[in-house]
C-alpha cells in the first residue's frame, strides 16, 4: 500500500543529506530515483479488472478491457 508519509520522510532526509553533504546533483537524481522506484513497488493492484478471454476452460487467452487501480 502507497504510504505518502513514508515518502515524504524519505524525501526529507534525501534533501537534508544534500545540504549537509554538498551532494551532486547526479547523487541526488539517482537516490531520488530509488526513492520514487520502491514507492511505486509498494503500491497494491486491486482486484477487479475487467477482462476479456477466449479459448476453453483449459486454454485461455485475454486482456484486460478496463483501468485498474492502486492503493
């Protein structure tokens, strides 16, 4: 589950450790990066899409035909 507190604490220490540090500015893209990438793993895909498929019982192939979402 998304957890924006966590990010914006995440965030918060990145910056700080920027003006403490004098980091580079490729220092603070890449740990943003990372930052922002292990966020979005930690999203949650919520059942529910809507699918189509075709074939047999024990054969099926498909896609979704709806918009999913996160939490």
């Amino acid at each position: 589950m998304l957890n924006q507190e966590s990010l914006k604490m995440q965030l918060n220490g990145l910056l700080q450790d920027c003006v403490k540090n004098e980091r580079t500015h490729d220092y603070f893209a890449g740990e943003l990066a990372e930052i922002i990438t292990n966020y979005i793993k930690t999203a949650t895909v919520n059942a529910g899409i809507p699918v189509a498929t075709t074939g047999t019982a024990a054969s099926q192939t498909g896609a979704t035909t709806g918009t999913g979402t996160l939490s």
